[in-house]
C-alpha cells in the first residue's frame, strides 16, 4: 500500500503549480515533510512490477503443482 500511495503522491506532484503551506510549494513540502522524491519513482514502479510478478509465479506454481481435489 505505501509503494502505491508513494507512486501516486509523486508522479502527480511534478505536474502541481500550486502552492502548498504559505510560501513552501507542494513539491519541496512533500520532500521536506514527507520526504517524497520525484527521483525514486521508477523504483516504485519496479517494486509494483515485481509484486506483480510474484504473485504470477505463485498462482502458476499452484494450479501446476497443488492438488485441489
């Protein structure tokens, strides 16, 4: 859940003009307070990727190898 919510709060953040708490804008406020880079974004997707692909393997692994009779 947190890699979605970092994913989400980033790539939407570059694109934000707007202003955050008084003069801090909402890109350096998520940097500053919640330390949300923009830079760490791809290895966010990759985490949410190989999440994916574990679970793949997983089922794969289930419906060849176990039983359920």
């Amino acid at each position: 859940m947190a890699w979605t919510l970092y994913g989400l709060i980033t790539s939407r953040s570059c694109f934000s003009r707007t202003s955050g708490v008084g003069e801090t804008s909402l890109k350096q406020l998520l940097k500053d307070g919640f330390e949300f880079e923009h830079d760490f974004l791809p290895v966010a997707a990759a985490v949410h990727i190989e999440w994916i692909l574990l679970f793949v393997f997983v089922f794969a692994y289930g419906i060849k190898f176990l039983n359920f009779q």
